[in-house]
C-alpha cells in the first residue's frame, strides 16, 4: 500500500498489507495478551498510558512532521493535535479509577449487593485520518485502561502515524501485541468485521458505519459510531463585535482544511448584520495562507484524499446554478498536490447541496435568516446532529435556541471543539454511542451484578 504524501502527489512509504492469515494470527495474540492486561490493577495500566504520553511529548516534533506529511494537515496544526490531545491521559488520570472501581449498591441486609466493571476483551477501532490524535485516543486509550486489548485499523491516510502509535505505546511499557495495528484499506477492514471480536469502535462516514452495523448485528457485540456531521453556526443580530464573531466562524469552518467532523458547514447570520458579517468573514478569509503544509504560516493545505475536491466542486456548481452567489474560491489550486481554494458562497438555501450534504472541506454557505426561529428550523432541517453552536450576548436567548437543537453537543459562543470531560455522541446520522467523559470510561466494560448473602 503507497502512503502519498497530498501536498505533492509523492509516494513516502511503501507498506505491506494484512491480509486474513496475519489478521487472524494478531487476533490470537490480542486474546493471550489481553487476559494478562486484565489482571493488572486500574492505576498500573494508568501508569503505562502516562508513560505513553510522556514519550509523545518527548517525539512531539517527529510525530507532527509524519502527520504532516501523511495528511496534509499544516504543521502548526499537527503540533497543535499531538500535544492538545493528551487531555484525554489527564482526563483517564483524573477519573478512570473511580468509574472503574466496584461500586458497593445495597451495603446492609442479609444479602449485599455490588457491580463490578469488566472490560470487553478485545476490541476493534476503525479509525479515522483527518484527526488521528483525538479521535484515536478517545477510543484505543480508554478501552487499554479499562483493560482491554486494541486491535487498531488506522485509516489508509493516517497509517504511519497509527505504527508510531504501536511503538510508542510498546516503548512505554505496554505488553507486546496487546495493541495490534492493521494495515490496508476497506477491504482489509472488512476482514475484522468477520472476526470474533468483543466490540467496534468507529469513526468515520455515515456509509460505512451503516456498514459496520449491519455485517456485526448478529454477533450482538457492543457498537459506537462515531459519523459525519454537517454542523450548523447561528450568528445572532446582538453580537457585540461582528468582526470578532466572522473570525471564530471562519476558524471553525476552515480549520483543518474544514475536514473536521464538527467543523460549521452552515452559516446563518440575522439579516441585522448579514451584510457586515459577510464582509469581516470574507476578508478574515482572505488573509488565510494557503501552501506547503510544513511551511510555519500555512493555514490551508492540502485535502487529505483527491476525490474530495471534485465533491466540493460539485457542490459550488450546484449552488451557482441555483442561484448562490459565489463570493470567494470555488475551484481547485493549480501546481501539484491536492488544493482547494477556500470557498465562500451566498445567498444560499435548502435547496442546494452545500446547505444539506457533507463537505469535509473549505468550503462555507451564508444564509440570511429573518429570526430566532427561521435560523433553529433550518438548523434542524438535517439528517446530521452532532453539534450545533449560537453567537450571542444574551445567554438565555442562545440557550432558549440550543436546547431546541437536536444535536449531541451544543456551543454558545465558540464552536468545533471537544473536551474529554464531557460526552462525545451524536444524533441521527452523526452516530451511535458516546465516547469521553465517564461515559467513554464505562463504553469498553460489561457490568457483572454481585448478590453477596454470607
């Protein structure tokens, strides 16, 4: 399998996939490790994963270079994910015992009563390549801890940074083969869909989590999905600096190329300050770098995977055709490796597809809205329902619009972003499941009920 490296169309790494033989032999060695891992105590497999991030540090430079390379994702950003993302080991550190621990439910009588909290066994986490740190770590970091084995399918664009996973977590203390990485693309994922594995972890497309539902159901396993998103922004007409507010909306649709699963796909400004909102927006994105990801001042690089600007495109020219103005954008970079322009269309509706289908790229619909209730009945006009933010000064007014929204995670005044102190989930096609917080701890366990009469 060729690892390109998006920035220049180059080949950087060859690397062999699995296929049955060795996908069922890794398994075997997953089953053995994983028995022993069980038997260690909460704080022991805690003290590996603090080890493992120590050493992410140590190799920050190194890891956000691969990254980099492998994704496209600019350097700066790359440094940014490596390092914010061990958040989670604080996280683990902070509360993993205590959700862990047997909890003691009827303490007195003639018989007691306790749950205890076991782990799965093995897992499987399908993972995905436009945030690797985050969205790995809040599967494979939480099931280790929790005492399972991993058997990790980095994508085919995130592969050498899912091997650096394996050694470093190795490197730090972690039993050989208790996590174990699966190199290839779908049709090697599919392989550990019909293997006997305790639970699946994924993240990525609607389509392909559809999938994974479907090929598993008879095997009544545990599954969380983790899918897409197609997240709106609400701007309100009471903002107290629009410029300020068109700076944040733009960092949270151009982010990471806008190749986020929470990044704003929509925008909705109050016909109030549409005009000038637009303005400031247009010009903050002006100013955005787009170049060589390792370059220290880029802010767009490459789109991870070709195919996706010719979706982007598509989505532009349907817009215009039906009557969208194209502000900013709308076709690929010319030179090699794969660029977008930043895309900025409006007077945009419904009707189009960049207001209904998911982008995954730096591509942004304006839509004026009248009122409080035009903008939350266009939010919930979607079969996504991840997140969903509000820009106001008032609070009650935003709250009165977010706790409408049906969405997993709401965001009054900022947006795409995740803490592991709070529960990960999506609604509708955004996903299954929640992971983060206490509920990501319990996700990779199976409660087992004492009745204890002495």
């Amino acid at each position: 399998m060729n690892i390109i490296n998006p920035s220049n169309g180059r080949i950087i790494e060859n690397l062999k996939e699995d296929d049955l033989n060795s996908v069922h032999k890794k398994l075997v060695h997953l089953r053995a490790t994983q028995k022993v891992w069980s038997t260690r105590t909460v704080k022991e497999r805690l003290a590996v994963i603090e080890k493992f991030g120590e050493l992410v540090k140590q190799n920050r430079e190194e890891l956000a270079q691969i990254l980099t390379s492998e994704t496209g994702k600019p350097i700066r950003q790359a440094r940014g994910e490596v390092m914010g993302s061990l958040n989670r080991i604080t996280h683990l550190k902070s509360i993993a015992e205590k959700w862990l621990s047997e909890e003691q439910i009827v303490k007195e009588g003639g018989t007691l009563e306790s749950i205890r909290y076991e782990p799965l066994g093995v897992i499987a986490n399908i993972s995905a390549w436009n945030f690797p740190y985050n969205v790995g770590y809040n599967v494979f970091l939480y099931a280790l801890v929790a005492g399972n084995g991993v058997f990790y399918k980095p994508s085919e664009y995130a592969t050498m940074t899912g091997l650096k996973f394996k050694t470093l977590l190795e490197e730090a203390g972690l039993p050989e083969g208790l996590f174990e990485v699966v190199i290839g693309k779908g049709d090697v994922g599919q392989l550990l869909l019909e293997e006997d594995i305790d639970g699946y972890f994924f993240t990525g497309s609607y389509k392909t989590g559809v999938h994974i539902a479907k090929e598993v159901a008879s095997k009544l396993v545990p599954v969380q999905l983790e899918l897409g998103g197609k997240d709106p922004l609400y701007v309100m007409d009471d903002v107290p600096d629009i410029k300020v507010a068109a700076a944040n909306a733009a960092e949270g649709a151009f982010y990471n190329n806008g190749q986020s699963c929470c990044a704003v796909e929509r925008l909705y400004v109050h016909e109030k300050i549409y005009d000038e909102f637009v303005s400031y927006f247009v010009d903050e994105v002006k100013g955005y770098m787009v170049g060589d990801p390792l370059q220290e001042n880029t802010f767009i690089g490459p789109l991870t995977r070709e195919p996706q600007i010719q979706v982007i495109i598509d989505q532009v020219k349907d817009a215009v055709d039906k009557g969208a103005q194209l502000v900013l954008g709308g076709d690929r970079v010319e030179g090699s490796g794969y660029y977008m322009a930043p895309t900025i269309l409006t007077n945009v509706n419904h009707d189009m597809d960049v207001m209904r289908d998911e982008s995954f790229g730096p591509i942004i619909g304006i839509q004026k809205v009248a009122s409080d209730e035009e903008a939350l009945e266009l939010m919930n006009d979607t079969e996504y329902g991840l997140t969903a933010a509000a820009f106001s000064v008032n609070e009650a007014r935003a709250n009165n619009l977010l706790e409408k929204v049906n969405v997993g995670t709401v965001y009054w005044n900022c947006c795409d972003r995740v803490s592991p102190f709070v529960p990960w989930s999506g609604r509708k096609n955004s996903g299954l499941g929640a992971t983060l917080s206490y509920m990501g701890i319990r996700a990779f366990t199976q409660p087992k009920a004492y009745h204890i009469r002495k």
